[in-house]
C-alpha cells in the first residue's frame, strides 16, 4: 500500500563508482550504508508520531526491502511488514497509514457516518527534515566501504 517516499542514491560520483564493482562487492557496501544512514530519520518519525498508546511510536522500524535483482535498499515503515493477506500495514499498529494518507469519509454497512481522517503526514515530514543529514551518513558509509574493498583488493 504504501509506496517509497524518498528514495536515497547518493552522488554521482559515488554511483559511477559503484557500477564498477562486482555486484555482490556493490551490494554489500550499499547495504551496509544504508541502515545507518535511516537511523536519524526512524529517530524523528518516531518523535513526530501520534501518541495516544505508543503502539505506532514502538513499531516504526527500518525494515529491507523486499529481495530483488535489480533494487537494494530499506525503508522507514510502520506496521508489520508483512501480513498474511499481503498488506504491509497489519499487526497492532495498522492505523499508521491511516493517519499518514488519511482517509475518504467512510460509513458502515448501516449507513453511520464515521468520518474521514485528514493526513498528518508524520513520516513524510520527519524524512523531508532528516534527508540531508541521512544523505550525508549515507555517502560516508560508501565511500568507507569503497575505500575498505580498495585496500582488500
């Protein structure tokens, strides 16, 4: 349901260098990046959460992104991830998509009114605030682990 709201890649430089390793070397080093570099923005999304329970503030995770051939990376979510009908925001904090998108006003099978959720838009925010500073973690950590495979090899 929810779909990536930034997505980091770094420089160009750093890319080009990137495309010249191996793919596992490449892989390794970007995956090794990007856990750190989502640390300050799990931080504030968990800050700028909602609080009423503290079940949305405790399940904001950094979570991989599903395996792929041609995409590695992590992402900053709510929820369980991964539920058994698909939906990544299931288990006890579901609602976080609710108050991140908001809702169409919504009625029951009666015909009750039970309203609309306006977007708070608490992740957006919080990695809108931090995308510099996780760029910054970011591109250290590959040019670290650039220069650790230069002297390995």
């Amino acid at each position: 349901m929810a779909k990536p709201i930034i997505v980091i890649t770094g420089d160009d430089e750093l890319n080009k260098k990137l495309k010249l390793l191996a793919g596992k070397d490449a892989k390794k080093v970007v995956r090794k990046s990007l856990r750190p570099a989502l640390k300050p923005v799990l931080q504030e999304a968990r800050g700028a959460a909602p609080t009423k329970s503290g079940q949305l503030k405790k399940n904001i995770k950094i979570k991989s992104i599903a395996r792929s051939r041609t995409y590695i990376g992590a992402r900053v979510t709510s929820g369980l991830g991964k539920a058994k009908s698909g939906n990544e925001n299931s288990g006890v904090a579901y609602y976080g998509a609710f108050l991140e998108y908001g809702t169409k006003p919504r009625t029951t099978k009666s015909g009750a009114n039970r309203g609309k959720v306006n977007p708070i838009r608490f992740m957006l925010r919080a990695a809108e605030k931090k995308r510099e500073h996780a760029l910054r973690i970011y591109r250290a950590g590959i040019a670290a682990g650039l220069k650790e495979i230069a002297l390995r090899g």
